[in-house]
C-alpha cells in the first residue's frame, strides 16, 4: 500500500512533509494517480498544498501558486485533475483503497468498503457533477474518468 513517506520522496518538488499527515491511508493511491498527472506540470511553479484532508467522505484538497506562474492550459489541466481526485475519494474507501461508498454514522459521513464502512450504508447514489470552465463533468467509476454531463 502507498505510504506518505514514498509521495514525499516520489514529488519533492510539489510535496513538504506533513502535507499529507490528514489524508486517510486508502486514499494515497489516488494522490500519487493525481501528482503523476500534475507534478510535472506544476514543478517550479511554486504549487503548494494548503489542504489535503477528509471532508464530508471525500477529500477536501486546495492548493495554492503564484497565478503569474501558471499558464490558462495549465489551469484547465489542475481544474480537471482536481475534480478527478476529489471524485475519485467519494469512490474509494479511506482505510484500504478498495471501491468504497458513502456510510452515515451520527453527523459524519466516510467513504469506504462493506469490510470498514460503519454506521448507515448511504444507498441513493447519484452521479456527482462538478463544473468545469469547459461544461459539466461527473466520475465515470467503470473508466476511472471524467466524462462529460447535461446535469447541472
């Protein structure tokens, strides 16, 4: 299973230690997916993570740069990956990495698998559509994309 310590030695250009300290361990395999795709893109930009934690059974992830170092292309490509790794954590759970779902337990919603989930299994599930500068998108879990949506 992904480690924190091996993202921090993997993108040192993008990531300082404590970074990823509140990002729950299933969902590593995602942030290295995501820093595949952006790491490169945003070396030397003076990209920083400013919040990589659970939200609401998803990853809450914001990030921040100078804006004179980033190109509109470059902007589109982190708004798109952005979104992929925020919907992705709503379709992976927490502890394992696994396919997970959303489980309610009290006030706290968490995203995992039937062996971990605790609380109430969450069983509407709709698509969630995030909006993009370029139209509306939602997870395609069986392609591990983004695809292109009407709902908004």
């Amino acid at each position: 299973m992904m480690t924190a310590e091996h993202l921090y030695s993997k993108y040192p250009e993008v990531l300082y230690a404590g970074d990823l300290r509140d990002v729950p361990l299933g969902w590593l395999d995602i942030v290295d997916r995501y820093f595949q795709v952006v790491a490169t893109i945003m070396e030397g930009t003076g990209y920083e993570v400013v919040t990589a934690k659970e939200y609401q059974g998803g990853l809450d992830w914001m990030w921040t740069s100078p804006v004179s170092a980033i190109t509109s292309e470059c902007h589109q490509v982190m708004d798109r990956e952005d979104v992929l790794l925020e919907l992705r954590s709503f379709h992976t759970c927490r502890v394992c990495g696994l396919p997970g779902f959303g489980w309610a337990s009290g006030r706290t919603i968490t995203t995992a698998c039937e062996e971990h989930g605790v609380g109430k299994l969450i069983i509407a599930r709709q698509p969630l559509v995030r909006r993009l500068s370029d139209g509306a998108v939602r997870y395609d879990e069986a392609a591990d994309q983004l695809v292109n949506s009407e709902d908004v």
